[in-house]
C-alpha cells in the first residue's frame, strides 16, 4: 500500500484550503497512493493567537468542508484523512478537534474525537475544544487495521497499545505539532516510540507555518524513519510493505509478551 503525507499550512480561508488539498490530493493519486493523509485542523487553523475560536469556523461533519473532502475522495478512489473543527449543537464556545477518515467512495468510514487535550506548555486548548469520550475504534480496510490518534495523544503510550491490542498494524496521526524548545526532539522520540512499543507501522502529518513544526514522518514497525519532511510544504509517498509487520514481530513479540493479567486496568 502506499501512504502520502500533504505537509500543508492551512489559512483561515476554508476554501483555499480545500483547493490546497485537491491539489494535492490529485498529486498523491497520480503517484499511485491509496491514502492521503492532511494535518490536524486543517479545515482552519483556529487557535488563540490567529484571533478566531475553533466554534467560530466549526461546521458539521456534512458540511461543506468534509463534504468537500468527500467528493475529492469519490473522484480520486483514494482514503482522504484529515483533522476538521466539529460544531457542537448547543455549544457556542467549544468545538470537537475531529480526525475524519473517509473511504475511496467518499463514505465516512470513522470520525474520532481528539480526546485528550493539549493542556501543556502555556497551552490550553480545553478552553475552547470539547474532548471526545467514545472508545478508541480501529478502521478496517482491504489493506488491514488501521487506528487514529491526534497530535499531542502521541504522549500517551496507552492509546496506541489500546489500537494494537485490537490488531492495528498501521497509527495514523494527523497533528498540528506547535513548535518550540525541545518540541521538535519530542515529536519524533515519540512518534517513534509510538511504532517500536507496538511493532507497527506509524505515519504522522503535521502542520508547517504559522506556530507548527512540520517534521512529518513515516516509520516502520523497528522504529526506522523510512521517510521525513522539514519545515516546508511538501508531499511525502512511502510504499508501507505490510509483510514487514509480520517479519518484526517474529522477533521481537513485545505486544505477545505483554502479561495482561498483571494489569488492572
């Protein structure tokens, strides 16, 4: 199977940035991809410091962006992944921070709803994003089991454990990574980490501009970078050689080996 990454900086400007991704969507098809992977918050890159609430550029997941991102999806015969700001009836103050994935027919095949918030570094992003509450669901595909997480979550070993122990061979992870003082060294410990612990493969997009660092990546089930952007627009292919998984596992079982009746919970 093969993997692209759009490394995009997204505007305020939804329909700019839709074409941004027709763009590059078209390009990732014509290389022969199945799926295209865009960053965390994509549809607008709403945050504290850009002066407009993730509630004010939220829509619903049939709104025009996704729907958008549907059609894209439908007219290529490509998976389509990206992170959207969600509206919430009621609610006029937060949004959900919302990874759609959708199938080479434009369908929703899963919306996950970023769950644990990026509270940290002079950050807080619970003050204007609801936190999901749904248990973590594989995607299944003819290619295999596939799980999302977002951004800041890559700190939080036991969601990606929670994806393998349901038979995930490959995490995606759309991110809006901020960049910052040890950030950049964090986001690919970690990510890296996400794919040794787990012995899968693990395919993280970021943002680039505005505060984001960039740095996608894709690695392999050992832990290798197969493949990494800097801090530039750009659109990453990798061929994700499936066997590989099979081949790691034979010798290090890690995820085998785990002792689940010492675990309480």
């Amino acid at each position: 199977m093969k993997v692209a990454i759009a490394q995009l900086t997204a505007t305020m400007d939804k329909t700019q940035n839709l074409q941004k991704a027709a763009d590059y969507i078209a390009k990732a098809k014509a290389a022969g991809a199945d799926f295209v992977i865009l960053p965390e918050m994509y549809s607008a890159p709403a945050t504290p410091k850009s002066g407009v609430t993730p509630a004010e550029v939220a829509e619903k997941l049939d709104g025009p962006f996704v729907s958008g991102l549907a059609e894209l999806a439908s007219e290529h015969g490509v998976y389509v992944v990206c992170g959207v700001f969600e509206s919430i009836e009621g609610d006029e103050k937060r949004a959900y921070n919302t990874t759609v994935f959708l199938g080479r027919e434009g369908q929703l095949l899963h919306a996950y709803r970023k769950t644990h918030l990026y509270d940290a570094f002079s950050y807080t992003e619970s003050d204007f994003i609801a936190p999901g509450d749904k248990p973590y669901q594989v995607v299944e595909t003819e290619f295999g089991k596939i799980g999302l997480m977002v951004c800041y979550e890559v700190r939080f070993p036991e969601i990606a454990r929670q994806f393998a122990l349901q038979g995930a061979d490959i995490l995606f992870v759309p991110a809006g990574w901020v960049a910052g003082a040890m950030k950049e060294d964090h986001w690919e410990t970690l990510v890296r980490a996400r794919a040794i612990e787990n012995t899968m493969f693990v395919c993280a997009a970021d943002q680039v501009g505005n505060i984001f660092a960039g740095r996608s990546m894709f690695v392999d089930p050992m832990g290798v970078v197969m493949a990494s952007a800097g801090e530039e627009e750009t659109l990453l292919i990798t061929e994700l050689d499936l066997s590989r998984i099979e081949r790691v596992r034979g010798k290090l079982p890690s995820v085998a080996n785990r002792r689940a009746e010492l675990y309480t919970n």
